[in-house]
C-alpha cells in the first residue's frame, strides 16, 4: 500500500473534481458544478472541514469524502448535523479509507454524524463504528408513470447487462400508455424561495428551511431540475409545499425520475394520495417514474394505497452515529431534503 496522510485543509475544488472522476468516470466539469454549489450551503460552519483526503507523498489526492453540515430543527430547538458523502478512495491505499472515516468520525463529539448513500464498504464501517441504520433506508416506494423503460430496468437489475437488448424489447413491447392518477387538490409553482417559508413547530425533526435553505437546496441546484409546488386541497383543509427533483436514473439513464425531496406545511396524511395524484398528472407527459422515500409510516400507507410499490436495497443505505443522542428518540427518520442530490 503506497504511503499516504490525512488532510482537511480546503483543496482546490479542480482538484478535487479531478479526483472523483477518476473514480466515477464523469466528467470533471461536472463534478466540479456541484462542488461549487456545495460551497454555497448556507449551513456550512468553518469548524466542519468540506472534505477530508487521503495525499500520496506527492501531494496527490488518492482518497477523499466530503462533509456537508445541515441545519435540523425539532421543537423549535436547531441543531447541526454533518453528512458524509462522496466517498472514494483509489485501490493503491485502499487501507486508506478507514483513516478518512475514523477522522469523520471524530467529529461525533460535536455534531451527529449521517449518510443517506451507503455501498457496501462504506455500510461495513458505519457499522463496525457502532452506527445505526437511519429508518425506512432499506427501500423506496416507486410508481411508474410509463412503463417501458421500467420494465428494461427491472430485467436487467434482475438478469445483468448482458439482457440489456432483449430487455429493452420486452419494454417496448409492454403497455405503452402513460398511467392515469386519480388527483386531488391543485398544484402552483413556487417562483421565490421566500414564499415557501413557514416557522416550523413540528415535533419531528426538520430541515431548516429558511428562504437561504429552499433557494440552495432548491432553486440553484445544478444539473438537475428543482422545483417547489404549493398545494391546496380544501376537502383536506391542505395547504402546504412539496418540493421535487427531476432527474434520471436507471442502467443507462433511460427513465426521466421525480422524486418527493421534500413536504412540509399543513398536508395531512389523508391528503397525500391526491397530492401524489396531481403529481403524477402534471408530470405525465414529461416523466417516466416517481420515486419517494423516507416518508413518514402514515404518508407511506397512504402511498401505498395509491399504488406505490417498495423496492428493497440490498442493505439500508442510510446510517448515523448520534452518541450525544442529539438527534433524539430511536428510530431516527431523516427528512429526504437533508440527504444529498439525488
């Protein structure tokens, strides 16, 4: 294993960018965008470094995760969270990744310490630090809008790759039609972050969401479409804000995916089914799946009822380390708007 050290000074975003598409094999432009608007996260704190890496002797990045603090709030109470993400680390000191965790780690004793994209190595180290799963990170709930592309991606998650063109045949040979949803309420785009804007009393913890938090998280997220909706729905006395992610997803990016990044204001459970219905109307003729998790276990029968399917992961892919049990009572529910891009 090649000599290496441990540093948490701010390096060049280039760099760094470089770094990871060395590991991931997108481009360097890319990575280096959403780099850039990481700097912009307005619950950045100097004592939380952006990101811990592993150097060579020549001064190299051979290793690196990034650590992204986020504003949480229950009970009026704020507190700061530190997620771990971008996570890699190059085979010639792959020794080198317990190190990058373990100074992670250490942070523990200020801040309460979470991932919401765990693979299989980084899962083995949350656990073996005596990190918990984060709940509901072992599935999300899917309902597709069309189906081929759907349809592709489950043959060849089940069989491989090398089922890839047969796949996309059965998918095309599938039903063609755009799934009808049964709706309920009406949707308004929100065009100015500050109108999304309520004071949280909510018991459960929250992302903080001030007009800095949804203009970040929201409006200015790069390569992706971020969009926030108010919801009304008078038969449920509703009237609140859901946010959504469209992006793509899928073995070779084929289905155009809308995920629920957030929900917060007066939506009560029994008004989910319908919002998930104008949803999925307003977004029928421009997507091709919509994907929600960590909801709470109310909205989730809710989902569920509304035809929404679980998909299982392999392992959860969400932990946390909490021993100042800052984040409170077990078990702990992370809101989807404090995890990372989807």
């Amino acid at each position: 294993m090649a000599p290496f050290s441990i540093d948490v000074a701010e390096p060049d975003i280039r760099e760094l960018a470089r770094f990871f598409s060395s590991q991931t094999g997108e481009p360097a432009d890319s990575i280096q965008q959403r780099l850039e608007w990481q700097t912009r996260n307005p619950s950045r704190l100097r004592e939380v470094p952006d990101v811990i890496c592993a150097r060579l002797t020549s001064g190299a990045i051979a290793g690196a995760m990034l650590c992204l603090p986020h504003r949480l709030v229950r009970n009026a109470v704020q507190q700061t969270a530190v997620m771990s993400s971008g996570f890699y680390v190059d085979p010639s000191i792959r020794g080198a990744g317990l190190q990058i965790f373990l100074t992670y780690r250490a942070l523990s004793t200020r801040y309460a310490l979470y991932a919401t994209t765990a693979n299989a190595v980084s899962e083995r180290l949350w656990r073996s630090a005596g990190g918990k799963p984060l709940d509901r990170t072992d599935y999300e709930l899917l309902r597709p809008i069309a189906w081929p592309g759907a349809i592709e991606d489950v043959l060849v998650r089940r069989a491989g790759r090398s089922v890839a063109p047969l796949a996309r045949l059965a998918g095309l040979a599938g039903h063609l039609r755009r799934e009808r949803f049964d709706a309920s309420g009406e949707l308004t785009r929100v065009e100015r972050p500050e109108h999304a804007v309520l004071t949280s009393t909510s018991r459960d913890l929250q992302p903080v969401r001030d007009a800095a938090f949804v203009r970040w998280r929201f409006f200015d997220v790069p390569q992706v479409d971020g969009i926030v909706y108010r919801y009304r729905d008078a038969a449920f006395a509703a009237d609140g804000f859901i946010a959504v992610i469209i992006s793509r997803r899928g073995y070779r990016h084929q289905l155009r995916t809308v995920s629920v990044a957030d929900l917060w204001g007066a939506i009560p459970a029994a008004a989910f089914p319908g919002l998930l219905g104008v949803l999925g109307q307003h977004h029928r003729a421009s997507a091709d799946l919509i994907a929600i998790r960590c909801a709470p276990e109310a909205y989730e029968r809710e989902a569920l009822s509304a035809g929404y399917r679980r998909r299982a992961f392999d392992y959860p892919i969400g932990w946390y380390l909490d021993p100042r049990a800052a984040l409170g009572p077990e078990p702990v529910l992370m809101p989807p708007a404090a995890t990372e891009l989807v």
